[in-house]
C-alpha cells in the first residue's frame, strides 16, 4: 500500500464488507483494528495490507457483557475500548 498523499486515485486495494452500520478504525503498528456496533463481532484486528481477519473478539468485562464498542485507542500494546455504554475496557 503506497502512504497516504502519494497516491490518491487508483484501483481500490482491498474491500472488508461488515455488518457495522459505522465502523470505527484504529492502527496499531502493522495492525487495522475495527471496532462497532452488535450485529457483527465488536472488535476485529485486520492485516492493513491484504483486509484478512487477524482475530475477532466481543468486548466483556469482568462484571458486565460490555456493549458496542464506541472508540478505540491502542497504547503501549494494550487496547482500551470505549462503549456505548459509559464503560472503559481495557485489554492487554
């Protein structure tokens, strides 16, 4: 994938159809992390270079089936997840 400004027309890459209404990105070095709403798996590490599904997981807390996932933020090589819900979880 050419860095963003270098090209910007051309073929499309790759395409990642989901069932998230509004998709949230985050980037974690050589990972996409995306995160949304219930009807598909709350958060997702994809291969940025190809779309492939790294791992899928739905954001649950200790106490709580936490809901979807409203903003993410990698840091440090922990992942904190916002819900929709008011709860911050945190994810090593």
């Amino acid at each position: 994938m050419a860095p963003l400004g270098v090209r910007r027309e051309g073929t499309v890459d790759w395409e990642l159809e989901t069932e998230w209404e509004q998709p949230i990105l985050a980037a974690a070095g050589e990972t996409l992390l995306v995160g949304g709403d219930v009807d598909d798996a709350d958060l997702v590490a994809i291969d940025p270079t190809g779309g492939e599904r790294r791992w899928e997981r739905d954001p649950q807390g200790d106490s709580i089936q936490v809901a979807s996932a409203a903003a993410l933020a990698p840091v440090d090589g922990a992942l904190f997840v916002g819900t929709g819900h008011s709860h911050v979880v945190a994810y090593d």
